[in-house]
C-alpha cells in the first residue's frame, strides 16, 4: 500500500490516541478525510489528572481538553461524538456505525482504549459504586466526595492509591482493600511499594491487604463491603479500580489478530496491512526491550502510537521512539516512571525514603530497564535517556549522591 | 485576555489569547503552536514544553522552580533564559508576553 492512495482515514477511539492521531495527520500534512469516530460526549481529552487534579477540582473539563472542540472543524476532522463503531468489513473497507451508517477508509486507526473492570461481585451495581475511567465517571463521584465520607476503595494500584489521596486531602475516612499482601503488586518492587504504603498509612488510609471481597452490601445503595473473612466495613461510596481490560471486541469481530490486545508489528500495523492499531487497546513490540510484545496503559503509548501512525501514513521521517515513561501524583509526591520493571534481578537506590526523595533504579543483568523516581526528575530524565539509548550507569556510581545524575548520565556508556 | 506570541525556531509567530490562570503552554496547545508538545498535559513530567522566555520579560515570569531545573538539565539546547511553559502561570502582568520556541524538543 502506497501512502498517495490513503484519501480517508477513519479513527475509532476518540481518547488521547485517537485525538492526537488525527491532530498528527493535519500537521504531517494529510489532505485527505479523517473522520474521528467516539463513543463519549465530549472531544478527546486527557485522562490522567480525572483521579488526580480533576478529582480534588482543581481543574474543569475544559483544562483537560486536549484541543477546544472548534479545532476539530477548523482542521477538518469530522468528529462523531456519541457514535458507536459496530462492524468493520474489511473486504470492503468499510465501518458501520450504530444505527447502521456505513463509512469507507482506505486506512482504519483502531484507538478503542480499555474499559475499567467491573467487580465481579453481587451488589457491584448498587448506587455508590464507582467505576473510574471516564470525565463523566469522575463527575458522578466528586459531588459525593465530602468531608468523612467513608470511602472504601477496592484495588490499590495507582489510580486507587491516586484516588485515595484526593480522598485523604479533602478530609474522607479511607480505606484501601487489595486482595495482594502489598499495593501496587503488578506495578512496582516491593520496596516502593512499601514507602507508598507507608505515606498513606502515616496520612490516614487504612489498608486491608490481602483482602477479599465477598459482596457489596446494600439495599438502595451501597452500605459496606464484605470480605470472605466474615468482616464488614461500612461504606458511603466504593471506588473501583481494579484494572482495565482492552476493548478489542470490534477487532475480534472482524477477525484481526488479538493476543492481550490488538496485536501489531512496530508501525502499529495489525494483521490487516489496512488496519493500524494504537494505544490501550494495542500491544506491540517495544524496541528498547528486544522487541518483547507489551501492551502498555499510558498516556506515553497513546501518544507514540499516533506518532508513528501519523509518520506512516503521512510518508514522513519514520518516528524514534521514545523509552515508555509514565507518572503518578500521590499527595505532595511526583512519581516518575520510566523504562518496563519486569524481569528485574536487582534494585538499586539512590536517594533515601525517609527524604520523600529517591529513586529506585532496576537492571536486568548490567542493563538498566527502569527507574521509580520520587520527587526525583533528574533520576528519572536521565535513566530514561539512558535506556532510550541502550547505555547504562555502573550501579555503584548511584549510590555517590555528590555526583549529580546529569554527571553520571554523561559518563554512561 | 493577555495575549502571548510564540515564535518558531524558523521565525514563524503565533499571537495567541492565554486565559489567566492556565499555563502558557496549555494557550500554546490549544491553539496548536507546532514545536509545544506537552504530551504529559502539564504534569512536569515530560520536557516536552520547552520555550525561551524573551529576555525583557524574565523579571515577570519569575524563576525556574527546582524540579523544572531537573528536567531543563537534561533537555536540549537550554539557556539561561529556558523555561518549561507548563510550569508559568498567565497573568494580566504577561500580557504581550514573547515565547520563543527551541529546534527540537526531543
């Protein structure tokens, strides 16, 4: 497929992927269609700060905005807000929509995202249970966030723990139930796993770890939550946030390959050389980690994926990507990630925890593979210069906090 | 509302309005000023926001903040006068305020 054939593209998923595609093909230069196709009310908008900033109210709708909503028809993007996408029919490129519209591409962006998981417990539909993944999500929840307000929130990854904290600083009573021995299992070490549970602790959130849930309890509305051990803790709201899962099914529907995700090669090409998949719903090979398919969750991959999409179908400079990075705003802490910790076989500190400042660097044999920085943004720039460009620092040199991390960075090899 | 001009490192100028209170990155962003990236949507985690702050208004935007200074550290191209534009707040005082913009921010 030659890129002067591409004269309409369709994106389904109108989130960060989806929006920053169709902005990335205008500015590449694409004079053709691009229809944006979307399943929430409003333009593609940032999802990260909803259990941050959003959250507490520190900032509105219009401030997550990734561009205002008249950039769209300025810039020729037809935007289908509220639009479902159905049914693909690849022979003849074609997507039907909800209602039974039918759009031609000659080149189909899948941005579809993830859904939050439900709980798979009785009582998981009860007024007061929450699920956290959109703007509309989060607005249902904020009028209920008051001062002690007892909050149960199930899951302690980070948007629970980042949920926990807003809670914690507007003044509810929290409690975290996770049904690992610590929070943040998939995540991160158990190291800084154990400093984040600390924080919380020493600011108030209560934690049933190794918790199960049995059933929300509730006859109007949600009461409490019971665990298998037979105790109850009584609740006002509960906050789910115990994971997502890729919403692929129009992929599978129309038979592309899925594995985890929509599988793709490294343009983000599916098993239709016509059909490009992006962002959460997509896994793909990861060239700093030798080529290991991963799906990532992340403002990071949403936004590489519509940068390569846009360099291929535009027939621009083919993108280098950049090492994944991702963040966490916990309280007054900044945790910067970056680099894949999985398959670490040591963890070196540098910086103490007891400093609320320190970063937490992973290797793999004597390559470095990722950093958990804490209020550390010199840690995490520079390690994740490093593993972008495949060099690594001696673990010993970390521990010489007389050095600074550019120094170090600069004498990497 | 306070108007702030971008310029490109090849000299093309943006005049844009930067409601007060946002950041002079997010008016850029919104306005689609190419060269701004902001991929983290002003979370300082990225540097994808560099700009250089016209001399004669550096009095007025005030200071790099420390963690800003950590992560200009490891951008390209950085002066004196470099800021990341997430972390400057638009006032009234910023009205006319010049922005320019650096060759690369990756």
């Amino acid at each position: 497929m030659s890129t002067g054939e591409i004269r309409r593209v369709i994106i389904i998923g109108a989130g960060q992927a989806g929006g920053e595609t169709a902005q990335r093909l205008r500015q590449g230069g694409f004079e053709g269609e691009i229809t944006l196709i979307g399943e929430e009310p409003a333009a593609p908008y940032q999802r990260p700060p909803l259990s941050k900033a959003y959250l507490k109210g520190d900032l509105d709708i219009d401030r997550l905005m990734l561009r205002p909503a008249s950039m769209y028809a300025e810039e020729r993007i037809a935007l289908l807000t509220k639009t479902r996408a159905v049914w693909i029919d690849r022979a003849n490129r074609k997507v039907r929509v909800e209602g039974g519209r039918e759009l031609p591409y000659d080149a189909l962006v899948l941005a579809t995202g993830a859904k939050p998981r439900k709980l798979p417990l009785v009582g998981a539909d009860l007024e007061g249970v929450y699920l956290f993944r959109t703007a509309a999500d989060v607005d249902r929840v904020r009028e209920k966030f008051v001062s002690s307000a007892k909050l149960i929130v199930i899951g302690a990854g980070y948007i629970g723990l980042e949920v926990a904290a807003v809670a914690r600083q507007l003044g509810l009573n929290v409690t975290v139930i996770e049904t690992a021995v610590r929070p943040l299992a998939r995540v991160t070490s158990p190291e800084v796993a154990g400093f984040f549970l600390d924080e919380h602790t020493r600011q108030g959130v209560r934690f049933v770890l190794g918790g199960q849930p049995a059933l929300i309890k509730g006859s109007d509305r949600v009461a409490g939550v019971a665990l298998t051990d037979g105790s109850e803790l009584p609740a006002d709201l509960v906050i789910a946030g115990i994971g997502v899962t890729p919403d692929i099914a129009i992929a599978e529907q129309c038979g592309l390959t899925v594995n985890n995700g929509i599988v793709t090669d490294r343009q983000c090409r599916t098993s239709d050389p016509n059909i490009f998949a992006i962002g959460d719903c997509a896994a793909r090979p990861m060239v700093h980690y030798e080529g290991r398919i991963v799906r990532l969750e992340s403002v990071h991959n949403a936004v590489e994926g519509a940068k390569i999409v846009a360099a291929t179908l535009t027939g621009g400079k083919e993108h280098t990507e950049e090492a994944p990075w991702f963040w966490s705003d916990q309280y007054d802490l900044k945790l910067q990630i970056a680099g894949l910790f999985h398959g670490y076989d040591r963890v070196v500190f540098r910086g103490v925890m007891a400093d609320r400042a320190f970063a937490a660097f992973y290797y793999k044999g004597d390559k470095l593979i990722a950093v958990d920085a804490v209020n550390r943004p010199a840690e995490y720039l520079g390690a994740k210069m490093l593993i972008q460009t495949g060099r690594t620092l001696l673990p010993n040199l970390l521990e010489d906090m007389s050095r600074p991390m550019k120094e170090l960075v600069a004498s990497a090899r | 509302m306070p108007k702030i001009t971008y310029i490109e490192s090849n000299g093309k100028e943006h005049v844009v309005d930067a409601p007060v209170g946002q950041t002079v990155m997010e008016a850029a962003v919104k306005h689609a000023v190419p060269g701004i990236d902001a991929d983290c949507g002003g979370a300082c985690a990225c540097a994808t926001c560099h700009v250089y702050v016209d001399p004669e208004w550096l009095s007025k935007t005030g200071e790099q903040n420390s963690m800003e200074q950590s992560m200009l550290d490891f951008a390209n191209d950085v002066e004196d006068n470099s800021r990341l534009s997430c972390q400057i707040k638009v006032s009234a005082e910023l009205d006319g305020l010049v922005v320019r913009l650096p060759k690369s921010q990756h």
